[in-house]
C-alpha cells in the first residue's frame, strides 16, 4: 500500500500488543524488515488477555489525510479517547501499520 501521502502526518506513534505466544512471529517479522528487534515498552507490549495481535497508529493530522485513508479503506477512528491526550486519530490495520513500517515507520514515536 502506498503510504506516501502519509508523511504530511504528525505526532504518529505506531505500536504492537501481542499475546506473548504469538510474539516470535512478529518480532522475526519486524527485525526483517527493519534490522532491528523489537524491544518491550516501546510501542511494544505483551498482552495474556489477547488472542491475536493488535497493530495500532496513532496520529494527528488534517482532513485531507483522513479523506486518502478513507479512499484506500483504512478505518479511522477519533473520538473521546484519545491517545495519551495528545493524538486525535487512531488506526487499527494489520496492512496499514506493515506499511508504514516498510516505508520506514518504527515501533514508538516517529
């Protein structure tokens, strides 16, 4: 998925909750594509109350962002939950966080 419209973005923190059983094939995943493993508490937890795996980006940006996400099906949420109070807009995508991440996004702030 192109992700290049993405860049006008800000404050983007992208993050991983991950029953432990389940971690190894993330954690193998990720350090292909990056060179580097990923390490618990940056953007990176485990969580014994998942079954599955949890890719997560927060962000704040203007509308124009939020319409392209829109276009390429990627669910936006915002609302009264905000990230740590500072980001407007959140996005739960497999496809997307993948994305983001082989176009250079990492694990925590970005």
């Amino acid at each position: 998925m192109d992700v290049n419209f993405f860049s006008k973005a800000c404050d983007v923190l992208l993050e991983v909750e991950i029953n432990e059983s389940g971690a190894l094939r993330f954690e193998n995943e990720y350090l292909e594509i990056t060179g580097v493993a990923p390490r618990i508490g940056i953007g990176y937890q485990y969580q014994s109350n998942k079954w599955g795996r949890e890719f997560r980006v927060y962000f704040n940006a203007d509308l124009d962002i939020i319409d392209e996400l829109v276009d390429k099906d990627v669910h936006v949420e915002s609302g009264d939950r905000p990230y740590r109070s500072s980001r407007t807009y959140r996005i739960n995508n497999r496809d997307f966080f993948w994305s983001l991440v082989n176009s250079g996004y990492r694990l925590g702030e970005n």
